[in-house]
C-alpha cells in the first residue's frame, strides 16, 4: 500500500506567516492529493483538491501544489481562524485512500 | 445542498454490536460513492474503506475486515456501517463521506460509539 507521511507533525506559528506543510507518498500518485483542515472538535472540510485546486468558498491564502510523490500546503499569512490539524489524502481509483498523519497548527 | 447526516451517539458494551446510519440528501446517492472514516480520541483520520452505491460492493481496508460490514438502502439514500463484536478500542468517532472522482468533499457530522463496560 501507498503510504502517506506528513511533515511536520505539529508547528507553532504567528500571525501573518507564512506555515508550509508537506506531504510525501511512498510511490507516485500524478496529482490524486486532497488536503483537508479540522477545527478543533469539527467535522474535517475540503480545502484542497487534485493537489493545487482551491475548493470553493476557501480563502485564497490557502495554496496548495506538487505532483508525483511531494506536495506542499501553504498558508501565505495565518490568520487566528486556520488553528485546526491538516490533512492529505491521496485518492484514485486504487484503494486505500490513505490519510496523511496529519499536522497540528497553532498560534505561538 | 449535499448532506450527510448520522445516527446519533451510541454507548454500548464490548461485544455487543452497533449501526451507524448515514442518510444522504441533495444529490443523486448512486453517483457518488461512500467511504467511512475512524477518527479514535485524539488521533488522526483512518480510512476505513467505501462502498460502491451504484453496485452495493463494499472494500475494506487492511484492519477493518471481518467485524465491519457496509451496506446500504439506496430506496431512503442511507449508507450504514455495523460493527459487530464491540471491543473497547472501538471507542472512536465514524464519518461517512462522499467519494467522488476527486475524492472525499463532503463529509456527515460524525458519530461518537462509545464502548465501555
């Protein structure tokens, strides 16, 4: 199976930063990433589709990019609202649709 | 709109079993698959596996064959995941989740089973 490993798996940031996240999979996928944003104690939600889509109504400091087996989420100025963990997923037609471990972000 | 909305909370005790409904809304149920997410006390997404809802066939991913069953009623749109055989460990919130050729968008409220003697 595709393993997916998220880095890191927590960082403290302050506002206005710029907060990078990478997710790297164990064999390539082309562009078949998600990555999604959880509030602490809320249901996951769809930030990022297909590695780089920004998924409507989604702030557009939210960017995401790559291919094959590294991509990259990037929050261009934190705002105190993105406290949440983040995941990737990888997605086609072959199961499983792996998590990433996901990466806490928090305000320092 | 899309909606995915869950059966409530559920306490139960090790061994016994559980049902988890996903009733979907605002889009055609067959055009869609369903995935179910595990989500334990503090820890990260675990991808439990989909179920085709045009087909009814189900795939498990590895550590979630044998006591987790995927059905459906594709007459009232609901999607379901019994667990049988409770273990305490079991303990976790369950998403269902609409899958799409883009994968995961929209996600139900979740579900809290609970397992404890």
């Amino acid at each position: 199976d595709i393993q997916m490993t998220q880095s890191p798996s927590s960082l403290s940031a302050s506002i206005g930063d710029r907060v990078t996240i990478t997710c790297r999979a164990s064999q390539g996928i082309n562009n078949n990433l998600n990555w999604y944003q959880q509030k602490p104690g809320k249901v996951p939600n769809l930030l990022i589709y297909a590695a780089s889509a920004l998924q409507s109504g989604v702030p557009s400091r939210f960017s995401g990019s790559g291919s094959g087996t590294d991509f990259t989420l990037t929050i261009s100025s934190l705002q105190p609202e993105d406290v949440a963990t983040y995941y990737c997923q990888r997605f086609n037609s072959a199961p499983p649709l792996t998590f990433g471990g996901g990466t806490k972000v928090e305000i320092k | 709109q899309v909606q995915l909305v869950q059966s409530g909370s559920e306490l139960k005790k090790p061994g016994a079993s559980v049902k988890v409904s996903c009733k979907a809304s605002g889009y055609t149920f067959s055009t869609y698959g369903m995935s179910w997410v595990r989500q334990a006390p503090g820890q990260g997404l675990e991808w439990m596996g989909w179920i085709n809802t045009n087909t009814g066939n189900p795939t498990y991913a590895q550590g979630f064959t044998g006591r987790f069953v995927f059905s459906l009623d594709t007459s009232v749109s609901t999607a379901y995941l019994h667990i049988n055989t409770l273990k305490v460990e079991d303990t976790a919130f369950y998403y269902c989740a609409r899958v799409g050729i883009l994968g995961v968008d929209y996600w139900g409220q979740g579900t809290l089973v609970t397992v404890s003697s």
